[in-house]
C-alpha cells in the first residue's frame, strides 16, 4: 500500500478509520464476498475476505491493523 503511513504498523491498537479503511482496501483488493461482503454486530465488524491467510503479508498487515480471524464466523472481524 503505496499511500499508507509506517504509523499504523506501529499503532499496537491501529483504532484509527485510516487503519479500517486501509484493512477494507487489503480485503477487497481480493475476491469480494458478495453474500456477506461487511456485518456489524454491537462492538464487532466482520468483513468477509477467507481469501486471505493469517500467515500471508495481507494476513499480517490485517492483524498489524487491529483485525484477528474469527474461526466462528470464518472471516476477519475488528472489535471497536
């Protein structure tokens, strides 16, 4: 990601909406999940993207962002 700052990959929390709207440019930048493309349930948004691997460099900067891979709902989520 050409226009992103080294900030967030030092943001142990990365709670920032550039860090959301860079994860979402990662997981979409992919195959799209047209069934269940983004869903937010109370403190929790899960975004389709089980294209890409937790040990992948997305799958790093995913969870460098915020995001963990939640085996229940086989997709990423971020708590807010």
């Amino acid at each position: 990601m050409e226009d992103e700052p080294d900030i967030y990959m030092t943001d142990p929390h990365a709670k920032t909406v550039f860090g959301i709207i860079q994860a979402l440019k990662i997981i979409y930048a992919g195959k799209l999940d047209t069934k269940w493309p983004i869903q937010a349930e109370h403190d929790v948004l899960y975004v389709g993207g089980d294209h890409i691997s937790q040990s992948s460099d997305d799958g790093k900067k995913l969870h460098a962002l915020g995001f963990h891979w939640d085996e229940s709902a086989d997709c990423w989520a971020y708590f807010t």
